[in-house]
C-alpha cells in the first residue's frame, strides 16, 4: 500500500465515523484533507460519508438508533459532501449531480 492509498483509506475512515459520531467539525476537515490531499472526492463521498450513513440506518432498524439520530448524521453527512461537490463535479466532468446523487455519463 502506497502513501497516496494509506491517506485515503485513512480519510475514508474519518469520513465515516465524523458520520456516525455525529460530528460536523470532523466532516469538514475531513472534505478540506480531501481536496488539498488531490485523492478523488467521491470516493470519499461513496466509501466514507455514505458508508457512515448506512451504518446509522442499520442501527436504526435494530433499534439502536432513533430517527433524530438518522436527522443528526445526514446533517454532518451533508457538511463534507457540500465541501466535496465542488471538487467531485471538476474532477468528473462526465458527470452530474442531481441533489446528493450523482451520474456518470
């Protein structure tokens, strides 16, 4: 594993848990990392920030998670993906978004 693959599973990791852990703050240093460290934005988007959000909407359908907890975590989900569209979209020029959903073209 290069330097370049152990800064990104490394960000990918923050990505998810700042999600899971309710934190906007890491969510936003996590995007920033991203785009000054050049590695794709969305593969940080695909494997961390929604990654963390489908380990919420696990834990809220084994009860272990409430609907506020789902409201909380697609906010600071929102925070990184915000900062990374921008990048996400330049990098990708084939695609589009449409809301937080994004087509390859």
């Amino acid at each position: 594993m290069n330097e370049n693959d152990s800064t990104k599973r490394e960000l990918i990791n923050k990505a998810k848990n700042s999600v899971i852990n309710f934190n906007d703050a890491e969510a936003t240093n996590v995007a920033m990392e991203t785009i000054r460290s050049g590695i794709d934005p969305v593969d940080i988007i695909e494997e961390g920030f929604i990654e963390g959000m489908k380990t919420i909407g696990d834990g809220f359908e084994s009860g272990k998670m409430s609907l506020m907890d789902i409201l909380t975590a697609s906010k600071t989900m929102n925070k990184g993906i915000s900062l990374l569209k921008p990048a996400a979209i330049s990098a990708h020029e084939d695609s589009c978004f449409f809301g937080n959903l994004m087509l390859s073209l």
